[in-house]
C-alpha cells in the first residue's frame, strides 16, 4: 500500500447537554463527556481509515476548566495530528458558544486488521499551521511516554 500524506483536518460534532447527562451537581458527567471525546476523536480517524480498522488505546488527558449546564450546545473539533506506524493521535477542543475552548486532550487510535492486530495505516500528517505544528509535537511525545 502506498503511503498517504494528509494535513489535519477537523470534524465538528454537536451535543445538545440534556438531563441524562448530568452529574450529582446538576452539570455535564465526565462519563458522558468522555463517550463523546472519544467519538468525536474516532470520527477523526475515520476520515483517514476505514472505521472497521480502528480502536482506541488511550486517552491521554480531558482537562475540564469550566462547568456545562443542561440546555447548553457545546460543539466537539476534533483531528488527527500524529501518525505514528499503526498509530493515529487525535486532539480534541469542546468548546460552548463558539468561545474558547474548556476541554481539551489527545486520543491514541491503533489501526488493526481483521484480527486485530495493530497494522500499518500508511499515513502521514504533514501540519502546516503553527498551531498544528504544536500539537503534532506534542502528541508525538505522548506515543513515547
């Protein structure tokens, strides 16, 4: 297979945050948010890869810096900004109301066969805005953690 350059490409999702997403304190669960980081991120991946070929490994971070109330849209922007072998690195920003960002954090996808061992994907990420450029370096230093 020959290999594939690509630069990143964000996918936007949407959430509207409803009753069933709460916590104890009446704002978004981490659980919940989680379910969607990692959808957001796999939705990423499968603009590259088959979906069939992809699982995660890991979440590397989800920092929360604000709360999210019932009622609230916030909109997940998502892209792959590392590829490593077999590897694809997400990074993923919730933000609400078009503001900053209040959430943050990278995902590790492995693309597998149809055994699911870990295969090469053939892909490059070739950043070319500064802020890529930044977080494919820092994504790079998470695959050597």
């Amino acid at each position: 297979m020959e290999s594939k350059t690509v630069e990143p490409k964000a996918a936007h999702t949407t959430r509207l945050v409803k009753s069933e997403d709460l916590n104890h304190h009446g704002t978004l669960f981490a659980g919940r948010t989680a379910e969607w980081f990692v959808e957001s991120g796999f939705i990423a991946a499968a603009m590259l890869v088959d979906p069939k070929s992809i699982v995660c490994l890991k979440i590397h971070g989800m920092y929360f810096t604000k709360p999210v109330r019932p009622g609230e849209i916030i909109t997940f922007k998502s892209k792959i900004v590392y590829a490593g072998n077999s590897s694809l690195v997400a990074h993923i920003a919730i933000s609400k109301d078009g503001l900053e960002s209040f959430v943050k954090g990278f995902i590790t996808f492995i693309h597998v066969d149809e055994n699911t061992k870990a295969c090469k994907h053939n892909i490059e990420i070739t950043p070319l805005t500064e802020e890529d450029k930044l977080l494919y370096e820092e994504a790079k230093m998470l695959n050597k953690k």
